[in-house]
C-alpha cells in the first residue's frame, strides 16, 4: 500500500482529525475520573481500556509512518487491520452504545470524529492508496490479533478491577452465553471484511 495523491490528502486529513480528537478526548477524560476518585495513573489507565481509543491511535501512527516514516506501522496487513477495526467500532458504537452514551460538551464533537469520522476518512484513504497485491489468504488471521489482544486486556483489567469497558463483554453481568455470541460475530465480520479487502487488494493490483 502506497500514498497516491488522493490518498495523501485523506492521511493528512485522518492524521490531523484523528490526532487532535483523541488529545481533547484525553485531556477532557483525564479531569473527570480524577474527579470520580481515580489516581492519575487509574484515570490514563481508564482511558486506553476502550477500544476506540486504541484503534483511533492506531490510524494515527499508521498516517504517521506513511507520511513521515514515524511509527513502522504501515505494512499492508496493519492497513487492514486498522481498516477492518475502525469500521467495526463505528458498527458496535451505532448499534450497541449509542443509544445509552450521551456526551457533552466538546465531547459531542470527538464522539463524532473518533466513531463516525475517521472510519469514513480512514476507508478512502485505503482504497484511494496504491495495492501491490502483497495481501494473501494466509494473512487472514493477523486481522483479529489486534482485537483478541484488546479482549485479553480487557478480562485481565477486569479481572484485577472488576470493570469493564463495555457492558456488551461485561462476563460477570452476561455470562459465557451473553457474552460469547457477540464476540464470535465480531470476529466473523472482521474476518468476512478482512476478506474483501484481500480481494481488492489483489483486483487492485492486477489493474495497475
């Protein structure tokens, strides 16, 4: 995957969006659950539990790597993995957490930017880029290393804390029957996107 020009302003744009959303997210974040009783070090803590945080920078450091050489994450299987996981945040906040997550303030607009923005600018930046056809079936399961590695975050944070960042994974309230069909589907749709992105990415580069 290589900047084209359309491409380079999509990375400039997600880079730029992306970057200043999480900051003011962090910053607004940090002060009220320091105000809820939690250290400093708890409240940061609190704040990478989520995976929209954790996805969001992701994309940063992938638009950072291609435009600058900063971060050696722009190889085509962290492109996917990127893509695939920022469409499926935009997915489960819509459908799962939406109708229950009310912000306010300067949050209403990182709220917008971090679950509805930068998938939209992150998906033109990576079908606008140039595909080499250097994706294959074999790199199917990599997808899902990014977010099986936030759930075994997740059960050992939980584990030691009791909290839980999503209700939706929530063990102790769900149970393995609540709990496991949502995960299952989760894993499911990224591997059925991760497949098409393969596909494109191969189609892609048989038209170059």
């Amino acid at each position: 995957m290589h900047l084209t020009q359309s491409s380079r302003l999509f990375a400039i744009l997600g880079l730029v969006l992306g970057a200043i959303a999480t900051a003011i997210s962090f910053y607004t974040n940090i002060p009220e659950q320091m105000a809820e009783g939690r250290s400093l070090w708890g409240a940061m803590f609190h704040f990478f539990s989520f995976y929209t945080n954790w996805t969001n920078i992701l994309l940063v450091l992938i638009y950072l790597d291609l435009l600058k050489g900063f971060s050696g994450l722009s190889s085509p299987v962290t492109g996917v993995t990127g893509l695939t996981s920022i469409i499926m945040v935009m997915i489960v906040y819509h459908l799962l957490l939406s109708a229950t997550h009310h912000p306010e303030g300067i949050d209403v607009v990182t709220n917008i930017v971090m679950h509805y923005l930068t998938p939209v600018i992150f998906a033109l930046f990576w079908f606008t880029s140039h595909h080499l056809g250097q994706l294959n079936w074999s790199d199917l399961y990599k997808f899902i290393l990014f977010p099986l590695a936030f759930l075994v975050f997740t059960y050992v944070k939980a584990a030691i804390t009791g909290e839980y960042p999503y209700d939706f994974l929530n063990y102790s309230l769900n149970g393995f029957s609540g709990v496991a069909p949502i995960i299952a589907a989760i894993v499911v749709l990224i591997l059925f996107m991760g497949s098409l992105a393969i596909l494109y990415d191969n189609k892609a580069s048989d038209r170059s």
